[in-house]
C-alpha cells in the first residue's frame, strides 16, 4: 500500500514557528489526519496541528526530545472515535534522515498508538529546516515504510517523493528543458483530475496530457453531440453518430498519443460516490464545469482532502441579433482553508440549491422558477473554442507557475484571473479572507456520508 502525506502551507508555517524554536533545541508536534481510505493509494490529509508545548517535554537538546505520552490520550480517543490517523512530527537542521533515536521511539510508541485506534496506517515525519518534508507509515508490529509522497498545498505547490525518478524521455526533453528535470519527474508522477471534458475540459485534458502528466481522471456524464463538435479537442463527426462517451473519446486520445499518461475514464456524473472517491484521490483536480452545484461541491471536496484546485469559466454573452455583448473568462485558484468560490461570490447558495433541483426535479424547478422562488439563475450561454482554449492554456501555465515559480511576482497575486476579450482587460487578483463556511472541514477526508452531503449517501444492501 502506498501512503501520502498533505498538508496546507498555512499548517506547515504553525510547524516551522513551533519545531524550530530560538534555544535551537528540538521540538514535536503531532498530526491529526483525515483519510482517503484506498488499498493501493493511502492518503493521509492533515486536519489539525496540535504543538506539543516545551515545558512538559523532560528532554529538549538540540538532537533529542523527550515527551509524555499522556499528551495524546484525547488525540488518540478523537482519532478511535472519527476514524483519523496520528502523525508524529519533528525538525531537523541539516540532517534529513530518520535518526536511531528516532527508529526507538516510533518502535515504542505506534504500536501504542494502533491498539488505542484499531485503524491504521499512522506515521512519523521530519521537517526539514530548508522546508522539505519527508516520513514514513508505522505498522502495528513497529515496522517502518516511507510515505511514498509528502506535499504541501499553498501558493506554492511543493511535492517530494520518496524515490526520485530523474529519467527524462525523448519526448519530455523540451518540457525538461523549459521548467527543469525536477519539475517534469513532479508531472510524471502527478494526478489530476478533469471534472467536465468539453468546452475547456478537453484542452486542458489535451495540454496536460502533453505535458506528460503520469495519470488523469476523466469525469464526465455526457457523450459527444454534433452542437459541441467545434469545442471538444479529437472528437469526430462519428463519434457524434455514434454517441460516444465524452471521457472515451479523450481517454482514447490520450492513449494514442503514446506519451504514458494513464487514464481513469468516468461516464458518470459528480453526484456519485465512486466519482467522488476517484477525485479524492488525485493530487490536483480541475473543474472545467458550468454548473453551479457541481462547482460548490468541488470546492467542498477539495476542502476536505487538502486539494489545490483551478476552477475554469467562460462567458459569451450574444445580444441576439448575430453580434456579441461580452467575451470573458475566469481562472480561479483555490486552497484549502482559504476562500472559496462561494466566498469570492461567484455564486450563491441560493444558485445552488436551484441548480441541485433543476438536476434532480426538473418539473420543480420550473414550478419554483415560474413561481418566482428561484433567482438569480442564469441560462445557457454560447461558448466557442477559441475562447475556451485561452482560457485553459491560462489555467495550466497556472498550475506550471505553481509547480515551478517562474513569474516576477509571488503566486500570492494570482489567485484569480480575469480576462474580457469584448472589454479589453486581462487583470489577476490576490485571494481574498478565508471561507467561513468551509474553513471547518479542511482536511477531514472521508465521512458518511461523503462530504456531510446527503446526495452522496450510499445505499448498503442487506445480505
């Protein structure tokens, strides 16, 4: 089994100001996790920071540190009573390995820790003075498996894997030379999920593909019509006869390519468990969606499984008369724990209530509309392709600047980006104050029902 670990920059600042204190001695601190519960992809989602404080530590040096474990007692009871996980974690200046000091300790305390739990796995990891995170996955019997990845999600995307792969092919070399060797083996290993794989989805799908991202998640529940011919990248006039999924078409095209990007295809909608359980675990999805409640939910699930998350959008506003009011579009960069579609008032909740009814009771959603319950609900709109491609190539140079910093300024400026091609501007903005509403669940991982939303309840059938 392969076990990640991910936290938010915001957590990892908390960890630096705590485990490196001014008397240069050492310091711990313990993680209590959410999952995404998976037996080949493990992933560990940082909830809480709990420091653990100096002056109950008997042991402080500059290469030891001794606590009591009674610290833990109520973090271990939470984690028995809400299925999380305890990580133990420590600094280290200079020295980035686990210590035979450290090897004891972690053999004495996780057996410990899994009899008070009955679930695993749990884990120790080190910060690194120079940033970097590394750790490892402690079993029962106190044996050891490093954490396959550790990475944290902010401005900044900064992943560290266990096992470096440096090996660059012959059709990675362009891409190795433009943003380095380091940052290609990151997009080798990386998944990313596509949530909508039309207007924008597919050449986002297309650009990431070439990009040679090692796996995508294709989500989508339409198949290909002759009215989205000219927006969807490597589709046909017969897949159009043949009522092709969308996701097919595209995993199909990514296939052909030969580049070895893997493919998780899903003809399915959002509101499904297994599609939900698919898009937590990837390591950074895109929304490229125009529904209201399909968005809110990204946002949410990408909250509770600490996901960096690059919401696209696109407006072409026709007056009716064959001319154009307004071309724009919109790349919104989200984090955990810090504001969110809802709060940069994209939409309101309101639009979410009517757009689940208008996908679940279309007959009461017209009554409602009709009634003059529902406003504020917006028609379809025209989107053409030309606009949909700026709009995704400025959302994966996006995700490019995160991964590999290259612009003047700090990422922190640009977390929204807002183009009118009618109106000629092109601004970005910083984020803005966090989202109250969604603050409480970052990283609380799985829950029943998924995402404390009721739509995600699964039915168990009786034996």
């Amino acid at each position: 089994m392969g076990v990640s670990l991910t936290l938010t920059a915001a957590q990892v600042e908390v960890l630096s100001q705590h485990l490196f204190p001014a008397d240069g001695c050492e310091a711990v601190a313990i993680l209590l996790c959410g999952r995404r519960d998976d037996a080949v992809r493990h992933r560990l989602v940082v909830q809480k920071v709990v420091p653990v404080p100096y002056d109950v530590c008997s042991v402080r040096l500059p290469d030891r540190v001794t606590w009591p474990t009674k610290v833990l007692e109520p973090l271990l009871m939470e984690a028995a009573q809400r299925g999380l996980a305890i990580v133990k974690i420590h600094g280290h200046m200079g020295y980035d390995r686990f210590s035979e000091v450290d090897d004891e300790a972690d053999r004495a305390l996780f057996p410990c820790v899994h009899a008070w739990t009955d679930r695993g796995p749990h884990g120790s990891a080190i910060l690194m003075d120079d940033g970097r995170i590394f750790g490892r996955f402690v079993d029962e019997n106190g044996s050891f498996e490093p954490f396959v990845h550790v990475n944290v999600v902010g401005d900044d995307l900064r992943f560290w894997y266990h096992a470096p792969d440096d090996r660059v092919e012959a059709f990675g070399q362009r891409i190795a030379q433009s943003f380095g060797s380091g940052t290609y083996a990151i997009l080798r290993r990386l998944r990313i999920g596509v949530v909508g794989c039309s207007g924008t989805g597919s050449p986002v799908v297309e650009q990431l593909a070439r990009n040679c991202v090692g796996e995508l998640v294709l989500v989508d529940p339409d198949h290909v019509e002759d009215k989205n011919l000219n927006r969807i990248l490597n589709s046909t006039r017969a897949d159009a006869i043949a009522a092709r999924p969308k996701v097919e078409v595209l995993a199909d095209a990514i296939r052909a390519m030969g580049l070895g990007t893997k493919v998780d295809a899903h003809h399915a909608d959002l509101f499904n468990p297994e599609v939900v359980r698919a898009i937590a675990g990837c390591d950074i999805i895109f929304g490229c969606m125009d529904s209201i409640d399909g968005r809110h939910l990204l946002n949410k699930l990408a909250t509770f499984y600490l996901l960096p998350y690059f919401d696209l959008g696109v407006k072409l506003e026709a007056d009716g008369h064959g001319g154009v009011d307004q071309v724009c579009g919109t790349v919104h960069f989200l984090q955990p724990g810090g504001s969110s579609l809802l709060s940069r008032k994209v939409y309101t909740m309101e639009q979410v209530r009517a757009a689940g009814l208008y996908r679940t009771d279309r007959a009461a959603y017209k009554a409602q509309l009709d009634q003059g319950y529902l406003r504020g609900v917006a028609e379809d709109r025209p989107a053409v392709i030309q606009l949909n491609m700026l709009i995704a190539s400025l959302a994966v140079n996006e995700l490019l600047a995160r991964l590999h910093p290259y612009r003047l300024d700090p990422n922190s400026e640009y977390a929204i980006h807002r183009i009118s091609l009618s109106h000629g501007i092109f601004e970005h903005l910083d984020d803005g104050p966090p989202c109250l509403a969604l603050a409480r669940h970052v990283g609380r991982g799985d829950v029943t029902p998924l995402l404390d939303w009721a739509e995600l309840s699964e039915r168990r059938i009786a034996a």
